[in-house]
C-alpha cells in the first residue's frame, strides 16, 4: 500500500463517515429503518478502512523489548472489534425490520432515493480507490468488497424508496433493512472463525502438518 493510497483512504473514511451521519439523519426524518441500516453497514465499512490504515502505520513499526514480535496482529485485534460491533448493529437492525414489517409506517420516499443517490457515488468512488491495491493487498481487497457491498446496499435502498413512490408499498422499507440486517449478520459470523484462527495461531488452512512432520523427519 502506497502513502497516496493511504491518504485517500482517509479522506474515504472521513467521507464514508460523514455519509453516514447524513443516513442516519435522513433516515430518522424520511422515517426509513433501511436507510438507518444501511448508514450503520456503512460506518461498519468505514471503520474498516480506518483499521486498513491503522494497521499500515502500526506494521511499519519496528518490533520492540516489550513487543518482540513486532505489531503485525493489531489488524486483527482491530478487526475483531469491527466484527462485533457489525453483529450488534445487524442485530439491532433486524429486530427494527421486523417490527417495520409488522407494523409498517409512513415514509419519506424522495428524501431515502436522493439520499441513497449520493451514498451510491460515494460508495463507488471509495471502492474505485481501494480497488488500486485490491489485487496484492489482502487488507485492501476487503475494504474494496466491503464497498461495492456498501454501494449494493445503496441500490436496495434506491429501489425501497422507489417502491415507496410509485406504489405506496410501505413494508419494503422493513424488507430491505431485513436484507441489509441478514447479510450484516452472516458477514460476522463468516469472519469469526477466520480471525479466531489468526489469533489462536492456527495452522494455516491447506498446510498438511503431518506432511511437514514428514518431511522435517526424513532430513538427515
């Protein structure tokens, strides 16, 4: 990762979260549970690119007395927290969209497309900036599927406030924040073994110990 890279990843995330702020508004004045979700995905992802970012200027550190082995694993003690701050807020989400579901409400259906417009562009050009780094950096390639799932979940929305106009379909609102919640959720859990694993210091998955026991034993 290049010091360019990182310094438009900073003005990602200080965009990414003033975006959010600006959903969570709309969403409490349009009255829209999908928006809130989607700004709560979306500071999730933000604060993925202030780890990214984080994790570049710690792992440049040398390794000291206290710390022999250097500071490598800070990514990953900042990705766990990311993670369960991501499984909260997906479970708040959907116990907000299942009661949207049950008991729908009156929505602002023009303020959620304009909104979710704009977090559309700013979730492209974000995931067009981490893209850069995306095919050697496996930090980066997160942040970047992090983005275009931010922008996927704009698209949602979009469509939400579009059923909203035209057809005064109020329960998609409560759909849409259900599907946002669903994928917020199962993204934690896919990400849980993974990083239990680096913290446990795992065998690496496709590393045969056996194999290697073998091999280590058969040297003369």
């Amino acid at each position: 990762v290049t010091q360019k890279s990182v310094k438009l990843l900073i003005l990602s995330f200080v965009i990414n979260m003033l975006l959010s702020v600006a959903e969570i508004i709309g969403g409490i004045i349009s009255g829209s549970v999908s928006l809130i979700g989607d700004a709560l995905h979306n500071t999730s992802d933000a604060f993925s690119i202030l780890i990214a970012v984080i994790a570049f200027k710690i792992g440049n550190k040398r390794a000291s007395a206290k710390y022999t082995y250097g500071f490598k694993r800070a990514e990953i003690i900042g990705g766990f927290v990311n993670l369960i701050l991501l499984f909260i807020s997906g479970c708040y989400l959907l116990a907000e969209g299942i009661e949207r579901l049950i008991n729908p409400q009156q929505i602002d259906g023009l303020l959620i497309i304009w909104i979710s417009v704009l977090a559309l562009i700013i979730d492209a050009l974000t995931a067009k900036i981490s893209h850069h780094d995306a095919h050697h950096n496996s930090n980066m390639k997160m942040v970047f599927i992090h983005n275009l799932a931010d922008a996927l979940g704009s698209v949602g929305v979009i469509v939400s406030g579009l059923c909203v106009v035209w057809f005064g379909i109020y329960r998609i609102d409560g759909i849409v924040a259900l599907m946002i919640a669903f994928y917020m959720i199962a993204q934690a859990f896919t990400s849980f073994v993974p990083l239990v694993n680096i913290l446990m210091n795992a065998a690496p998955d496709g590393v045969d110990i056996e194999k290697i026991k073998k091999s280590l034993c058969a040297i003369k």
